[in-house]
C-alpha cells in the first residue's frame, strides 16, 4: 500500500492541474487579408484593421476593413487611406482606430473618416478600448504611455508601463499589458498585477468570473485564470501565423484571431 499512495496522490495532482480549456477551429479565411492586427466583433460583422504595409510606416496603405461571421464575405476597402492602424474600439455610432500618432474617429453609418484626434508626442499607438461611458484609452508602446479620451480630449492616463500594449476597459478597471504582465489599474490608478506569461501581451479579452484568453503576438493565445495560472490554448509560432489582437464574442464563445504577416482572420470556439 505504501508505494500506490504516492502514484495516487500524482495522479490527483495531475488531474488537477489538468487543462481545463482548449480552442477548436470554425473557419479561417484564405491569405487575402492585408496584414491584419485587430478584429472587432460587432453584431453581424468583423471589423478588421488592416496595416497592408509596414508596421509603423505612415504609407497611406493601412484601412479598415468589414468580414462577416463565417468569414466568406470580405470588404478590404470600407476605410481607406489610414496608416498603420492597430487596435480598434467602438462606442455608439463610432468606430475608433489606433494609427501611429492619431486616434481617428470612424462614423459607421456613413462609412466615412470623422475625424483625428493626434496623441501629442505619439509614434507608436497600438491598442484601443472604450469603457461603458465612452471613455476610450488608447497605449502607446514606443513612448510607454497610456493615455485617455474623454469628449474627443486626450489626457496621459499611465507612464512608464514598458511593453505596454493590449487593453480592455471592464467596469471603473483598465486591465492593460505590459509586456508579459496582465495589469490592473482601478479608478484611483493603483495598479495591481494579475498574471505573467511566458510572451509579450497583445490582445486581451475577459471570460467572466476574472479570467481572461489573452494573445501574444509571436504565434501564441494563453487562457488566464483569475488567481494568475495560465493554460495555452494556441501555438502558431512554427506556423509563421502570428497571433495579434484578438477579438471574442462571449455569447458564442468565439474567439477571433488576426494572423498578421499569415494575412488570414481565423475563428476557434472556446470550450
């Protein structure tokens, strides 16, 4: 009996640190999508930031574009003539779109640019979130800066966050990257941490009951649990798909990956 205790007690530990959560492909469109970096869930359609140029080069080549749920029907051209645009956040009628040094402002009934909002100082805008007020926060991973808009008026919110980059306004909180930190910063800006994982933080998206799927841009999608362990539900690193800022639709459990320099949007359901 004394040497099945130990074996027992292995096996209950195993079973414990089990993964619990894994990520199963639905669809993943062909190698058209010019250098997307983030997909926006939004009702009946995927918007899809579109760098089609380099990564912080200010070519005129970049835009947004529309994907529909099963990823069959694409329109590259919706929004034109913007940069490098990244992270993307919405609020009522608009559509905001981080762009190097801009935050540009998006009217989606009209399909028409509104109007720029410069990041004094800026030269690396990354990420975008827009809080349940209309409050967006929008990084800047080149200045380590995060800054905050509120009635189209941008004020630094956070210095000094190195690596910073995915964010997602939840509730009076800003959960935000900061390399492989998953951060929290409440209404009073005290600012707390998470998680770590092994790569650099780019998309973050909340599951519920504190936990989070986040994405790191090399080729990897980790599920975070709220006491701060992680599972890997992804690896595409070897693929060469990399794997940007993610976009989740909570109702049914999909997860939306842009796959950057792989050029092709994918949708995995969590389970």
């Amino acid at each position: 009996m004394k040497y099945l205790l130990p074996a027992f007690f292995v096996m209950i530990a195993f079973s414990a640190n089990a993964q619990q959560h894994k990520l199963e492909k639905i669809w993943e469109t062909d190698a058209i999508v010019a250098v997307p970096e983030s997909v926006l869930p939004e009702k009946n359609i995927l918007y899809v930031s579109l760098i089609d140029g380099g990564p912080w080069d200010a070519d005129g080549k970049g835009g947004v574009g529309k994907l529909s749920l099963n990823g069959k029907d694409y329109d590259s051209s919706w929004i034109t003539g913007l940069n490098a645009p990244k992270g993307l956040g919405k609020s009522g009628n608009r559509l905001y779109v981080a762009d190097i040094g801009d935050v540009v402002v998006i009217d989606i009934n009209k399909g028409k640019i509104e109007k720029k909002i410069p990041i004094d100082g800026a030269s690396g805008l990354n990420d975008i979130t827009v809080s349940d007020k209309g409050v967006v926060y929008v990084s800047d991973s080149k200045t380590s800066k995060i800054w905050r808009i509120e009635n189209d008026k941008p004020v630094e919110y956070l210095d000094g966050i190195n690596g910073t980059n995915g964010l997602k306004a939840i509730g009076n909180d800003l959960i935000f990257a900061e390399g492989k930190l998953l951060m929290k910063a409440d209404a009073k800006k005290e600012v707390t941490k998470i998680a770590e994982v092994p790569q650099g933080i780019d998309g973050i998206e909340p599951i519920g009951n504190g936990d989070f799927i986040v994405s790191a841009w090399a080729g990897y999608i980790y599920y975070v649990y709220a006491d701060g362990h992680f599972e890997n539900l992804l690896d595409t690193h070897e693929q060469k798909k990399n794997t940007a800022d993610i976009g989740y639709d909570p109702a049914k459990k999909i997860v939306y990956v842009p796959t950057f320099m792989g050029k092709t949007v994918a949708a995995y359901k969590l389970k």
